[in-house]
C-alpha cells in the first residue's frame, strides 16, 4: 500500500468541524459516522441542519418521508426559509466579497453593505413585478453584481439562472429561451487576456428574442439602485425547502441543454455540509474558486456566504497577465481555501510554476481541484510545487447535484490519484453493468439513496419523463450518474472519466482518464483528448495531442508515447492511432468535449456545437478524418 502524499496532523484533525460533528454523532471515525448518515439518512440531515443553524421560519416535523422511490422522497416537509437570509446573517463590517480582475483592480463588500446593496435591489426588483417562482437571468461575469443579483433574486423569492459573457447569442437563447425569465441582467462587455469583448450587441439581441423579458438590467443600473435607492429592510420571502432557487443547465453539447431546477432548502443544506464539514469552512477563512458564472462551481462558492468567510471572486484570464496569476492572488488576499480545475493545475506543471519557490503560501490550507478527473502526476506535481502540508481534496460531483458525490475530509490522508472519501448522506456505490456493486474494479457511479440536492425536475418536463430518464434508466430506482470510477483499498474513489466517453476495444472497458494519465505525463505533451472509433466490428482507441509550441509529433514521440501507456497502464489502452491537432474542443465550463470529437471523425454532425467555447477546433478533427490510417 503506498504512503500517503499528506497526513494531517493529529491537532488539525482533533479541532476539525468533522471531529465535532462526528463526536456529536456519537461515532468512532468516519466510516462508521458515513455508515450512520445513510442508515439514517433523516436524522443526519436534520443534525446537519442543527448544527450549521439554519434561520428559518417554520421548521420541518419530519426531515424524510420515503414513498418507495428515489425522486418520490420528500425532505424536510413544511420548513419555510430563504436562502438569501441564510446566506446574509452576518451583518458586520467583517469583508464578504473581494472582487478582483485580471489588470489589477480590486474592490471589496462588507457583509453589511452586501446586505444594504441586497436590500436596494431586491426593492427594485419587487417594484418590476418580480414575484416568487418568477425567473431572472443574468449574463454577468464573476464579479460582486452577480452576487448581488442572486442574492436579491433569492429574497423576492425569485429564481436565478445565469451564464457567462462568452456565450455566444445561440448559447444563451438555448438557456434562457428555455426559462422565460422576467428581468434580464447583463454587462456590456468583459475582460480576458488583455482584450476588452463588447456583448452589449448581444444582450440586446436576447431582450428582443425572448419574450418574458420585461427589463434588461445593465451592471451601471444595478450599481446605480444599489447606491442611490432609499434604505429599507429586506423582507426574505419564506419558499418551502424543495420550491426553486436555482436553473442550471447540463453542457448541452448533444442537443439542447436540459435546465435543471435545484430547491432552495437541498442546494444550502448541501453545500453547508460540503463547506463546513468535507472543507471545514469557517468564519475566519478565505476562499476562492476559480469560475464563471456558467458553472455551478459559482454557485457553490457563493454558499460560502452561509459560513461568515470571506470570498474572492476573479474575473479574468488564469494565466495573465503571467502564469502565476492566481498564484499571487493566493498571497496577496491570504486565500486559506484555493479553488480551481485539474485543467489549470495541469497547465501550472506545464508551466513549470513551482509557488513553493516564488510566494509565501503560509495562508494556503487547501487545494480543491475538480471539472475533470486529477492524475497521478497531477497529485505528484502538487506536492512538488505547493507547501507540503497543504490538504488537496480532488471533488466529483456536477451540475446536475450542484454538490458532490465524492471529495476531500480534514481528517483523513490524501493518497495519489484518489478522491478522499463518498460524501456524507450520500448512498455512493459502483455497479457492473448488470447492476450488481463491485466492492473493487470499475464501474458506474452509482447514488442508491435519494439526497437533498437532488433536482427537484427539470423546467418544461411536467410529467418527470425526461428527468427519469436522465438518471434513472439505466438502473431503475438508482441514480446513474454518468461517471466511470472505482473504490480504492483506503475507502477513496477514483473517476476514471464520462462513462458515455469509456473506450470499449476488444469488450474491455476502459476510462479516458486512464491514458489522459499516462501521456500527460510526458513533457513535450500539453493536454490530450481520446475516443473510441468504430473499427472492423471492433472499435479502435484514437488519440488526439496538442505538444509544446514548436514541437511535432514525429516517429519518436508517438513511439514513446504508446510506450508509456503500454507499461503504465496495459496493451490494450495503446492507441491505434495518434494524430497532433493544435487545439481540444471544450465545452464553457472547460471540459473536454470527446463526444463531439467522437462524432466528427465519424463522419456525424455534432449535437449542438453552440455549446462549445471553442467550436472551430472541430475543424481540424474533420480534416483528420479522412487521413487518419484507415479511413476513407
């Protein structure tokens, strides 16, 4: 069994909220306290709710009532909260909000003018007629507006939905054409890399082509109702726990993208507990995530509100105005929690940035890392690179939980390539794909038992068809989530990919993750993407790099390449083909689109390629096609 990459020092793990928690449970150590919150899924949820002190006004008599189904389980019937209150309960001058972009700029929000900014504009949005249930879209970047926006959203009990500014005008109608919102909220422009993007043109476009939309809100007129509107007091609708809060919205990229709802009582009990507990969260924290508001990673930070810490928000480019970026924000803001993607901290080892040896770091206490799986090298890298004690929680999850199955614990080690532990609440299991749990080997993530942040539906799907079939076809009665992965001999988990991406040659089954692992691993490589092709009544494993600039794919590099996955993985992972492209389709939460790619060479037209941030990279997959060994 290999040594840990960090263990937690015995003080830490003793203080920890987990170690109260669990203490209070009444359990041993975690296995046991995770045993406990899914034999009794109610009475741990309600001692979750106990314990992170949710304001509400009415409180539920029964935190579970099971009706034989997963999505007929209904919690915490007849509570009444709202989750901006939650969210706003600090009233202090303690800091709330710091709002950095990428040329420098940076301003902050107390929790009391966070509260007042609410306040102003959720007065306004009432006198626009914006009642519970109705809808507001935002195409904002991640900045204090769109907080401020949610927040007001969520206290008139409205339902927010929001994307990022680099969606094209079919992206965002492909949204919010869906959800009718009344009031749109929108920027005229963003920043990225030095260059200014005009979406004024844009938002325009939407406001004519939606009808709903009753107002478009630009960031100077919410900036000039928060400073200029009359004092009031907020009064915070009360929403039952399972009424909307949130649409969000799956990729999209095979078609139009499902909107799903999220309620308001699952999305704040969830994510208290991911904070507080699986990241132990507390008031004297700083955290940041690195996201747009198109992902639901921006939902998750915000929930860091509910905990009293501060939060720091980027807008910008990663990597500019130089590689160490977001390094610096870490020390200049003493970021205790760092968020951020496998993506980046990839590209971070290709940069040959080593923080360790440049910043102070001794704010840093944990890393978060997910959007796609985290290699071996990657959890090597970082412990290269980072402060060695600092705790890195790989976290699996999605949008369609807006919260996790699987991600980091304060009291358990961290070993290479693994997510520390199933969440707690969270009936996580891996089936064969006869349906039966493999206690090893790899499978489908599986959840057997209904959770809080499950959705409450989708938007237009009245009668729950296309939301059954989302998750529950596969395995009836058992949410299949899409993602192919394994249990570890030390209680983690890893992802070895989408399982509607798993390549399948010769009837085994195996994760794109897996040769991701082994080619990233070689300098010259910059990322890589791979999908099965259709192949003499077979498939055949592809494999797409993007190198180093200056650098070709010669005979000597292919062959070191199949030759690291040969002796690292297994003979049946080595591509049969390998082709260099200069770039990798990606959806706008920077995921790898080999679904798209897997259609392209083909020869099919891809689902919906509006969903993609960069939807000309196809192009050289298409020419590809017809030079690839074997085609036609």
């Amino acid at each position: 069994m290999a040594a840990p990459l960090m263990t937690p020092a015995p003080e830490a793990v003793a203080r920890s909220q987990m170690a109260a928690f669990m203490r209070q449970a009444g359990c041993d150590d975690y296995d046991a306290l995770h045993a406990w919150s899914i034999r009794e899924r109610g009475a741990f949820w309600q001692r979750v709710w106990d314990y992170c002190r949710v304001v509400a006004s009415a409180t539920a008599t029964d935190p579970l009532i099971e009706e034989g189904d997963f999505h007929s389980a209904r919690w915490f019937s007849g509570a009444r909260l709202n989750f901006a209150e939650n969210l706003l309960r600090r009233r202090d001058g303690a800091t709330a909000i710091v709002a950095a972009c990428e040329d420098g700029t940076r301003r902050t929000l107390s929790y009391a003018e966070l509260h007042r900014a609410t306040a102003r504009l959720a007065a306004e949005l009432r006198e626009r007629g914006v009642r519970p249930g109705d809808r507001v879209a935002a195409w904002l970047p991640n900045g204090a507006e769109a907080v401020i926006g949610m927040l007001a959203t969520a206290s008139v009990g409205g339902v927010w939905s929001s994307c990022s500014p680099d969606f094209g005008v079919a992206g965002a109608l492909d949204r919010f054409g869906q959800i009718e919102p009344k009031i749109l909220i929108a920027c005229r422009g963003y920043d990225y890399g030095s260059k200014t993007f005009d979406v004024s043109a844009k938002a325009e476009s939407v406001r004519e082509r939606v009808a709903s939309i009753e107002a478009l809100l630009w960031t100077e007129d919410l900036a000039r109702i928060v400073a200029e509107r009359e004092e009031e007091a907020v009064d915070f609708a009360q929403r039952a726990f399972d009424d909307p809060l949130y649409i969000l919205y799956s990729s999209g990229t095979t078609g139009q993208p499902k909107c799903i709802v999220h309620g308001v009582g699952g999305t704040l009990l969830q994510h208290l507990k991911e904070h507080r507990l699986h990241v132990d969260l507390t008031p004297e924290d700083t955290l940041f995530y690195f996201t747009t508001c198109g992902w639901m990673m921006w939902n998750w930070l915000v929930s860091g509100l509910a905990s009293g810490c501060t939060l720091v928000l980027y807008d910008g480019s990663p990597f500019h105005p130089k590689p160490s970026a977001l390094i610096d924000l870490i020390d200049a803001e003493r970021i205790t929690v760092f968020g951020t993607s496998a993506k980046y901290l990839a590209a971070l080892g290709k940069a040959r940035v080593v923080p360790r040896d440049t910043h102070d770091l001794s704010s840093l206490r944990t890393i978060l890392s997910t959007g796609s799986p985290l290699t071996h090298e990657n959890f090597r890298e970082v412990y290269r690179n980072f402060p060695s004690d600092v705790a890195l929680a790989s976290i699996s999850g999605g949008t369609d939980i807006v919260s996790c199955f699987a991600l980091g614990n304060p009291m358990l080690p961290v070993h290479e390539g693994e997510l520390q532990c199933s969440g707690l609440g969270m009936a996580v299991d891996v089936f064969d794909e006869g349906g039966s749990p493999l206690e090893r080997g790899k499978g489908e993530l599986v959840c057997k038992r209904s959770f809080p942040s499950r959705p409450i539906g989708f938007w237009n799907d009245p009668d729950g068809a296309k939301y059954r079939a989302a998750y529950f076809e596969k395995f009836p009665g058992v949410w299949a989530h899409g993602d192919f992965a394994e249990f570890t001999e030390h209680g983690g988990m890893i992802v070895h990919g989408r399982s509607d991406a798993v390549l399948n040659p010769g009837g085994v089954r195996i994760g794109t993750a897996e040769i991701y692992r082994q080619v990233e691993s070689i300098d010259a490589v910059v990322e890589a993407l791979c999908v099965a092709q259709d192949w003499r009544d077979d498939v055949r494993i592809v494999l797409f790099v993007v190198l180093r600039a200056g650098l070709e794919l010669d005979a000597d590099l292919t062959a070191e390449i199949r030759s690291r996955i040969r002796s690292n993985a297994s003979p049946r992972h080595v591509p049969a083909v390998i082709e260099q492209v200069t770039d990798i389709p990606r959806t706008m939460s920077g995921k790898i689109a080999e679904l798209a790619v897997r259609d392209v060479i083909h020869g099919r037209t891809p689902g919906n390629t509006t969903a993609l941030a960069n939807p000309e990279a196809l192009s050289q997959f298409e020419a590809l096609r017809t030079r690839m060994p074997g085609n036609t």
